[in-house]
C-alpha cells in the first residue's frame, strides 16, 4: 500500500473472548456473497455441462466433510460430529439437488445462481416452521451452500500464505468445527467474527491456543477485506481495521508489554504457592470446557479445582448421554500434572430440560429449582452423570463436589444416589476407583450457619463466593441499579467465610475457594489469613495470586484479616485493604492507582 | 410390489430434530423401496434430510410410513426399531 492510499481507520466494539493483542492480516474466511458471479447460460449446449459442473462440486464436496469428520473423530473431539452427519447428508438430499439442476435447466443459470434461488427456497420454507429450533437449522442448509460455492469457484479452502504476511487475522461470520479443523493454525494470530458469545466454538477455540479473540462484532466481515490489516484486542473486546500509523505503533506497544508482562507472570505460574513463612496454598483453575486446560496448565495449576459441567447439557438439543460425560472427564483428569480434578454436577434449572420447558418460567430462577434440588428429583439425568464421573474415576483423581447445597438432608440423599451408581457399575464389573473425595459447595448462607453439621458429612468444602455473595447480600446479579451492593469484602462476606473455614478445619476437612474472589489479588492476604486450603481461579489470574502469595506471609495475612475484622463497613475494610496492599505490593497494584 | 403402511408415535425427548432426522434418513437410503412419510396432512420422501427436517414433528407426534418396494416390509420394520429405540437418543 502506497502513502497516498491511505486507509479509513475503522474500529468496532464487540465481546473479548480470548485476551491479548494480535497485529495481522485479514483474512475473510466463508465469503459467501462476494466473489460469486450469477449470470445466464448464453446457450442451451451449455447447460449440460453446467449441471456436471454443480454434480462435480456436490461430490468434492461430500469427499471434504467426510474428511473432515474423519480427522475429528481421530482427535477425539468433544463437540458433537452428528453436525457434518447432517450436512453430508443435505449434500446427498436428491430433492436439494434435482431442485437446483431444475433451475439450471429451466431457467438456463448458472449452479452458483441456481443454487442461491434453493437456498431462498429453503429459507422460506423453514422460515413457515412454528418449531423455533428446526426454523433455525437453515443454518445448516446456508453452511453446505457455501461449502459448494466454494468448490463451484474452484477454491480449495486452503489459506492463501502471502509473502510479506506477518499472520492472519481470520475475519468470519462465524466458526464451526468444521471450519477451524482444517486451518494452518499455527498461522493464524488472531479471530474476529460477526456472531457469537463467550461460549461459541471461536471462542473456545481461540482460548485453547492462546490466541486473541473478539466475537459478536455483527459486522466485521463487511469491512474487512482480506488483506487488510487488523488489530484484534482480545482484553477490550476491539478489533481495528487499518489502523493509522500512530494508532497501529501504539498497539504495537501494548502488544509488547503484554507479552512481556505475561512471560514475567507466566514464570511465577511455574512456582508453588508458598508464603515467606512457609504457608503452601493449593492453587486451582476453573475450567468449563476440556480445551482449556493446556492454558491452565501453562499458567501454572496445580489442579481442577472446579470443572463446570454445565456446557455439557447446554449446547445440544438432546441430552447428553454417559459416554459424552465420561469422554470429556476422562480427558480431564488423564492430565498428568494435575494432583485432581473437582468435577461439580451440573448447576442447572429445569429451564434447560426439555420436559421441564412448559412448566412456566419462574420467577426467581436463582432460588429456583435448580442444582442439587433439580438433580434429586430428577434422578435418572442426576445418575448419568454420576456413573460417568465413576468411570472416569478409574483414569485420575477425581473430587465430585455438589452444588446449592442448604441441608444435610441434601448432600445425604446426593452421596446415597453416588453410592447406588458405584453399586450398579461394581455389579457390572466396571473398572471405577475405590473411593472419591465428595465435597459440598458453600453458596447458600443456611449452609454456612450449619457448616460444622455439613463436615461431618463429607471430605471437604468449596466456597463459591458468586452466589454466597448474592445470596447473603440478597443481590440479585442480573439488576445492574444493585451492582455497588455486591461486595466481597462486606463485614458480613468475611464473617461467613471465616466461619465456614474454622467450621472445616475443626472437622478436619479441607477448604476451597472457587469463586471469582479467590483470583482476586486484593483479596488474598484477607483469605490467606483465613488460612484457606486451596484457591481455585480462572487461568489467567493464577500467576499473579501466586506472585502475590510467594512475597507475603501468613502472620501479615492474620494481622491484616484481624484489622478487617473490626471495621463496621464494606467501604471501611476495602479502603484499608486497599491501602495496605498497595503499600505491600506497589508493583501490583500500580496501574488501579492511576 | 408390496406395499406397506406403518403408524409411529414418537417418543424421544426432542421429536424428529437434527440428529433423529439424519439417523431416520440413513436408515431410508439403505432400502431401495420408494419411503414416504407423512405427519399432519404433510407427505414428504423419506429420504430427504430436509423435508423429513421440515415436518416438525415433536415428541409423541404421530408418523404414517409408507414403503413400496421389494423391501418393503423389512424398511418399516427397521424404522419402526428405529422410532421405538428412541433413535438411540435417550
């Protein structure tokens, strides 16, 4: 690009789903509109060999999903394959495919064009479809269009390596599974698509490879054409297309501290969590999804200290069934370098069931009939997941932990239903472990007040500060006029954690903290005071709070929890917090400060 | 020619979605009798993924299976183990 053709700057707000900063070339991935040349066959001859044209497209295309979901079986992949089934299966579809010839016989057009008039042809039909699901698969129909527009223009999908190209940024509508098994991705720097949320495929992806993400865009693939050059800031959720020359140099500095101030934090992951005086904290990662843990791993966790297993249920129309649960565990707890794996049974309402949908929504979902309520009372999905966690008992450490739990009536009904489905496995003869630490979550403030009853009943306990917060607090999360009340470090937050883990430690049982308050630097000398067993953290916060961890000491921590203690307000207690720790750690808490 | 006529209620959670339907139709291709399928006044082929797709059929909705065909009897009998076995959904 010349200086006198400069560029227009163009920057757009979407979803940061992977942090970082990635500087390359954009690459549009699934450009179904542009590119496509419609026109009328000059002569009858010709529609003979139109026809074959569109046959040959249909096959070559039929030979890469075959492909495709033959490479993702071999790498065990946990997403449902059942996707490429149904699009093999469109492509086969004789009334698909006589539909578009008949267009191009009749009508003398392209295959390009005939096959846009089927798909507006589908468009309409499942657009008259009442069920809300199946209407939506006509993204399915749009996906095998595409792929055979591909093919009719000759392009074989593969990423076009260009000289000069310092890495791709791919710019797309959005990403299946498909898409992205066959990517160079060791080419690719960046994301940055038109739909999606935190949990998409891109998504995923993109935090499996550490690479910077931004979804939800709605309209990145109309203004970046390949070739340009984009910036994708994962952490603010931003995406620049041609950024000028100053804009792209600063960027360019960030980039650089970032991956500096990583590298720094990434060699405290390496190291354990042990104060000056010889405290050792068990430091966990939460995960959700298995592709996560080579990043847990490389920021340093020592294990799973929560494994949500919700995704599992949420992202199919049907349930899952025990083998799907037991593949994915089985790949979590057969990573070598973990002591264990927490896998927590799903934390789900009815309104996630299909059976349940029509019972009303209700109004308060969050004290609803959900977690640990839901499982016992729907015990036959609750003892699938069960037998699962069992069997991949068998492969590596495993803690089950349970959530919403309120009474000991609860957490007695959930181990005798653990225990029926380690019978029925025995009697089968499945290889399973001997036993499994089994915890309860601390969230709901009756379970905190009868915390000593509760660690009589099981091996340890796990805070989820989240809910804890929002119950004890009566907050409710989703009103953001109520977001200044929702305070960790509120007298009456501190007081319940500190006696849930006095409560523990008296019945000689571990204690963790899952929450998002455990990763938060200006909490940890408060909980380190608690004299907490295990912290457990997204991955990114890992190397800080062990850096954190590794220059203070507990009898500090005590002290500093001590002081806390007396102070009559949430503000009181954070301004002093915050003082102390900046005075402590003013490398860490530098930045809050400006 | 024979001709068969079978009627299926179905019972798998979600109805003839995405993942029953394609395992409905793997099942229709396998025969080389004509298989038509019909559910509220709508009759499709039964080997098309998108009109099976499109009928929308949910969960104890009913299907009226009509083969023709040397294989005929054989072709409803494997859909009927196919319906009954909730598409080995659940």
């Amino acid at each position: 690009m010349s200086a006198d053709q400069t560029m227009k700057t163009l920057v757009l707000k979407g979803v940061g789903v992977s942090p970082g900063i990635a500087i390359g070339r954009c690459y549009r991935f699934d450009p179904l509109d542009s590119q496509i040349s419609f026109y009328k066959l000059n002569d009858a001859s010709l529609i003979p060999q139109e026809v074959l044209r569109f046959k040959k497209a249909l096959k070559e295309s039929e030979q890469q999903l075959l492909e495709i979901q033959k490479n993702l079986k071999k790498e065990k992949v946990t997403e449902p394959v059942y996707v490429i089934d149904v699009h093999i299966l469109i492509l086969k579809d004789k009334i698909f495919s006589n539909r578009t010839i008949k267009y191009i016989r009749r009508l003398g057009v392209n295959a390009e064009w005939a096959l846009r008039m089927t798909l507006d042809h589908y468009k309409q039909i499942f657009e008259g479809v009442k069920d809300a699901y199946i209407s939506s698969r006509v993204s399915d129909v749009q996906y095998v269009v595409q792929r055979i527009l591909r093919n009719l223009s000759g392009e074989k999908n593969e990423i076009v390596w260009e000289e000069g190209y310092d890495g791709l940024i791919i710019v797309s509508h959005d990403l299946s599974p498909a898409d992205t098994a066959q990517m160079k991705l060791d080419k690719i720097f960046g994301f940055a698509t038109d739909s999606g949320g935190r949990t998409s495929h891109t998504a995923i992806v993109a935090r499996s490879l550490e690479l910077p993400a931004v979804v939800g865009l709605d309209n990145v693939t109309r203004f970046g054409h390949t070739g340009d050059e984009v910036i994708v800031d994962g952490t603010s959720g931003l995406v620049v297309i041609n950024p000028y020359p100053d804009m792209l140099k600063r960027y360019e500095e960030k980039k650089r501290h970032y991956d500096a101030a990583k590298d720094e934090y990434l060699k405290y992951g390496k190291l354990p969590a042990v104060t000056l005086d010889d405290y050792h904290v068990q430091i966990g990662c939460n995960i959700e999804f298995v592709e996560e843990i080579p990043s847990a791993m490389t920021h340093g966790a020592e294990n799973i200290g929560l494994y949500r297993t919700e995704f599992l249920y949420i992202y199919r129309e049907d349930l899952p069934t025990e083998d799907d649960h037991f593949n994915n565990y089985r790949q979590v707890v057969t990573e070598k370098n973990l002591s264990w794996s927490t896998i927590r049974t799903f934390d789900l309402g009815g309104d996630k069931f299909p059976n349940y949908q029509k019972q009303g929504k209700e109004l308060n979902p969050q004290m609803g009939l959900r977690a640990i309520r839901f499982c016992l009372k729907e015990v036959e999905i609750f003892k699938t997941q069960l037998r699962a966690i069992w069997r991949a008992s068998a492969f590596g450490k495993i803690k089950i932990l349970f959530p919403m739990i309120s009474s000991v009536d609860e957490i007695r009904e959930a181990k005798k239903l653990l225990e029926e489905a380690r019978q029925e496995l025995l009697a089968q003869g499945v290889k399973i472990a001997d036993k499994m630490e089994i915890g309860a979550m601390i969230e709901v403030p009756a379970a905190v007040v009868i915390a000593d009853k509760l660690a009589q009943e099981v091996d340890f306990f796990s805070i989820g500060t989240n809910d804890l917060i929002q119950y004890s607090l009566a907050i409710d999360r989703a009103n953001e006029r109520l977001t200044y009340l929702y305070e960790p470090l509120h007298p009456a937050v501190l007081r319940f954690i500190k006696q849930t883990v006095d409560a523990a430690h008296k019945a000689n049982i571990h204690t963790a903290m899952c929450g998002e308050m455990a990763g938060d630097p200006l909490c940890v000398l408060i909980l380190l005071g608690m004299e907490l067993d295990e912290l457990s953290m997204n991955h990114l916060a890992i190397p800080r709070i062990k850096k954190i961890i590794r220059e203070s000491t507990l009898k500090e921590s005590k002290i500093l929890l001590k002081k806390a203690l007396t102070f009559n307000t949430a503000s009181e207690v954070r301004a002093y917090v915050h003082d102390y720790m900046a005075k402590r750690f003013p490398d860490e808490f530098q930045m809050e400060d400006d | 020619m024979t001709e068969e006529i079978r009627t299926l209620k179905l019972k798998n959670k979600l109805g003839l979605h995405a993942r029953a339907a394609a395992s409905f139709v793997k099942v229709t291709q396998q025969f080389k009798s004509k298989i038509q399928v019909e559910h509220e006044g709508q009759t499709v082929d039964g080997e098309s993924i998108l009109d099976i797709l499109t009928l929308a059929c949910p969960r104890g909705g009913v299907l009226t299976i009509r083969a023709e065909g040397i294989d005929a009897p054989a072709a409803i009998e494997e859909l009927a183990k196919l319906v009954e076995n909730k598409f080995g959904e659940d």
